[in-house]
C-alpha cells in the first residue's frame, strides 16, 4: 500500500465521516421530536438528557474525524 492510496483513504473517510455528522445533526435538528418519541418506548430520558447525549455522541464523533481522519491526512500532506 502506497502513501498516495492510504492519503486518498484518508481524505475520502474524512469526508464521508463528516457527511455522516452533517446528517445526524440535521436530522437531531429537523426531527428532534420525532428522535425523542421513538427513543422514549425504549429508554426513560428527559428531553434535556437526550439533548446531552446526542451532543456529547456528536461532539465525540467529531473529535473523532479530527484525530484519525484529518490529522494524519494532514500529517502525510506535511511529510510528503
């Protein structure tokens, strides 16, 4: 495997990654009442709880894009 393939998996699992994220948080937005009914049958949660975990879920996964998908794309982009 070649630096040149493992940066262009890099770039593209960072963009899918933060597609991913864009969707989440658009749909938490667009149809957080709707998000809220469907996990209230299955856990006991208040609205404030369930807004810190899908916040925390997100800000997570985006600290997550940033540490094994941006940061060494940028790293092999540096050393090449």
């Amino acid at each position: 495997m070649t630096v040149d393939i493992i940066r262009d998996v890099l770039s593209w699992c960072a963009v899918i990654n933060v597609g991913l994220l864009l969707w989440w948080f658009l749909f938490f937005m667009l149809a957080h009442d709707w998000m809220y009914r469907i996990h209230g049958k299955w856990f006991k949660l208040s609205v404030e709880r369930f807004d810190a975990i899908h916040y925390a879920g997100m800000a997570f996964f985006k600290i997550c894009i940033w540490l094994f998908n941006i940061v060494p794309y940028l790293a092999i982009r540096i050393v090449e």
